[in-house]
C-alpha cells in the first residue's frame, strides 16, 4: 500500500466537487468517491445530550441531498414493478414536509436510482431507464430515455459538467454499458461505452494527478475509466478481479470507495430481502472486505472479516482513511466491527457488534463519529458509534418497519436524515 497514492487521494468533502454544486452534500454518499463524509458540522453529541426523531412516511424513500441552506430533496419512487415512475421532493429540513414536489417522472424497469444537485443549480435523477433534470422548484425541464431496456442505477457528474451511468445487470445476462449525457439538453456525448462485465455496483469517481477515472465494479472484476474530452477509455493496465471462488460460495460486489489510495468494497452482494437483509445472504461463504491500491491493482488485499455463512451487504464500507481505519459489516448475520489497516495484508480488529447494519453510513472525521443504523426485528434504529473504539454514543429508534439498505445524508443543524424504504426520518440532538 503506497503512502504516496494514500496522500494522493482527494477528499470530497474538502471543498466544491467539480461538476456538483457547492453544498455540504449534493450527491449520494457524499461525492463521487463515496467516502461518505459530509461537509457540514459533525453531530458532535456530548454527556446529557440524546438523540431524538422526526419520521413521516414517505413509500420508497430512496436518498436525500442538499443544496442552498435550508435547502433539502428526497427523491424516490413507486412501487418497484416494471412500469415505475420516479419522484422529487423538497421537504422542510425540520418537520419534512413536503413543499414541492415533481410531477411523476418516467422510469420503467425498476431498481433504486439516484440524484445529485449540479454545479448548474439544477437536480438530476436517473431512475430506470431515464435521465431527468428539473429545477429547484421540482419542475421537470428536460428527459432523456436511455439506450438499455434495464434500469440504470444513478449516476455521477463528470468534472466538465457531463453526467456518466451504466445500466444494472444484475442476473448475468449480459454486459453493462456507459452513457455520457451533456447536461443542458440530456443529449449523448460519445456512443456507449461497454464494459466487460454486467455490472451491480454504483460507479465511483476519482480526479488525481493521473487523471479523471470512472470505477465500476463488475459481476467478477473491477475495472476502471480514463476520462477526457467527453470520452471514456478503459485504463487496460489496471483491473482485479476480486470474485475467486466459485459462484455458489461468492456472489457480486457493491459500490466500491475511493479513500486513501485504495479503492474499497464488499462482496457477496446477492440476497433476497425480506423486511431485513438478516439470513437472506444467497451464496454460501462469507463477506470479504477488498482492497485494491488505485496505483497498482497487483497490490490487493482480501479481508474475511467474519468467517459466516451466508454473508450478504447492499452497500459500501466506510473508510476513515485519517485514522487508517476500515468498518465492515455482514446484514446476512447481524455483524458490525471496525480494523485498523496497516501495509498490505496488516489488519487489526479494534471492535466488534452484533447489530444489524445495512444502509449507507456517514462519518464525521473532527469527531471520530460515525452514523449505521441497527435493525432489532420491529423497528430500525440510527446509532452514532466512534470509529476507533466502537463505542456507542447515542441511539433512538425511527419508527420504520425495514430494515434500511439505501442512503442517509446530513442536515444543516446536527441531524441526520435516513431513508427508511417506507419512512424518511430526521435524527438531531438535543
């Protein structure tokens, strides 16, 4: 592991991402690449201080982001058949209530998609097999079908303003394939790009002195996308393929995080929820935690870092890559724990709990907190735990009957939003 390329990693929350708006959060996870660290101040929640919760109900809730101050949108969707539509909505930052919301936007095939506030000032959402941007008032200003018959699950905006998403392939079926959109318009940019692979995973994004490279995890690989001049060209010299054994002990993994030279991400990605993702882990091994140097994809390490049956996730790791330290978890058997990671090979459990995790967390790094959710059956709870001890700081229970799998963002006063599937809750301190 190369502290050269560890230095080299930028970090998102640092400033205005190229091609996102200038706002603590206006994109999942974050930025592109998912390090999951808001720019905002930390909940930073202190003895006699708890936390407490807002919930309304909001049917298939998917992520929230930010723009100007006071500013919050919640995109979702209907019910997850073929011909679905998606939604936006922006909500009052305290109560939720909705005070816009766009007309229902085509989709089709359905798979949770995505939304990211533009370096423009306008909201873009991919959702099946469409691209749509609107205006801060929700408003619908232009559409764009997409190539594939299959959802495409979000998308990213490039540095010059373009915006990048493949479509999912989930069964094996067939390859995925990019599309470049320009954002005034939603018109092509260059022909699809295929990739080697059907691919499960959100792609990710990194800007470094090598150039602008798009991750895309496939079925059995990960492979990444030089970037330039409105084109997309597979960097030959770098991919790992991560999936070793055979397909019924190892299935797919998901999004992959760009964080201290590395990117990071967790396999066993195919399961079959129900209410939770507790037992529904399809392939018979165990979760692995995987680690490929962005500098040299010959130096990868492997982490199991459970050893259960039947291990299962939907999302990304978090990685705290100033501490240098990695948190992984396993929904299939109710496993949480944080390693500290060392040169390659080298990692060291610091903590461990029996929860059931299974969205996309944050972290604050000033205060060491990070934010996971655990299912206990009846009802979903937010907990901040701190990341070097896993000590829990604080924990109050949302009033959703799922277990969360998709995304959480920060507020603008030391709160927290998840999204529930059937809820969208608002969690602060007082």
């Amino acid at each position: 592991m190369s502290i050269e390329s560890e230095r080299e990693t930028g970090i998102d929350s640092a400033g205005p991402i190229p091609g996102y708006y200038d706002s603590p959060f206006p994109g999942e996870d974050g930025g592109p690449r998912r390090q999951l660290i808001p720019r905002s101040p930390a909940l930073a929640i202190k003895d006699g201080e708890q936390l407490r919760v807002t919930t309304r109900t909001a049917f298939l809730a998917n992520m929230v982001v930010l723009r100007d101050p006071g500013e919050v949108f919640l995109q979702g969707n209907s019910q997850p058949w073929e011909d679905t539509t998606a939604w936006v909505e922006r909500i009052d930052p305290v109560t939720l209530a909705p005070l816009a919301r766009s007309a229902d936007l085509p989709g089709g095939p359905f798979w949770a998609g995505g939304i990211l506030v533009h370096a423009n000032g306008d909201l873009y959402v991919t959702y099946g097999r469409y691209c749509h941007r609107l205006d801060a008032g929700c408003a619908l200003r232009a559409s764009r079908e997409l190539p594939r018959a299959q959802p495409y699950n979000s998308l990213l905006a490039l540095s010059d303003g373009n915006l990048v998403m493949k479509n999912f392939v989930r069964d094996g079926s067939s390859r995925s394939y990019f599309s470049v959109l320009e954002p005034e318009r939603l018109e092509p940019v260059c022909p699809e790009v295929e990739i080697p692979e059907g691919s499960i995973a959100r792609i990710s994004k990194d800007i470094s002195a090598g150039g602008e490279f798009v991750y895309v995890a496939g079925d059995h690989t990960i492979f990444r996308y030089r970037y330039e001049r409105g084109r997309l060209e597979r960097d030959g010299d770098w991919a790992h393929r991560y999936r070793t054994m055979p397909d019924g002990e190892q299935s797919y993994a998901w999004d992959p995080v760009i964080a201290g030279g590395s990117a990071w991400f967790i396999d066993n990605g195919e399961n079959n929820f129900n209410r939770s993702l507790k037992g529904t882990g399809v392939a018979t091994g165990p979760v692995h935690l995987h680690r490929v140097s962005t500098s040299d994809a010959g130096d990868a390490d492997v982490l199991t870092p459970f050893g259960l049956p039947h291990g299962t996730v939907y999302n990304p790791p978090l990685v705290d890559a100033a501490r240098r330290v990695a948190v992984v978890y396993d929904s299939g058997n109710g496993r949480i724990a944080g390693f500290r990671y060392g040169g390659r090979g080298q990692f060291e459990r610091l903590w461990e709990h029996a929860f059931d995790a299974g969205n996309h967390f944050l972290l604050y790094p000033e205060t060491g907190e990070i934010i996971v959710n655990d299912f206990d059956g009846t009802t979903d709870h937010v907990v901040i735990l701190d990341v070097e001890s896993g000590a829990e700081k604080g924990r109050v229970a949302t009033g959703s009957p799922l277990q969360s799998v998709v995304f959480q963002s920060p507020g603008w006063s030391r709160d927290v939003y998840t999204c529930g599937m059937m809820t969208i809750a608002r969690t602060f301190v007082e």
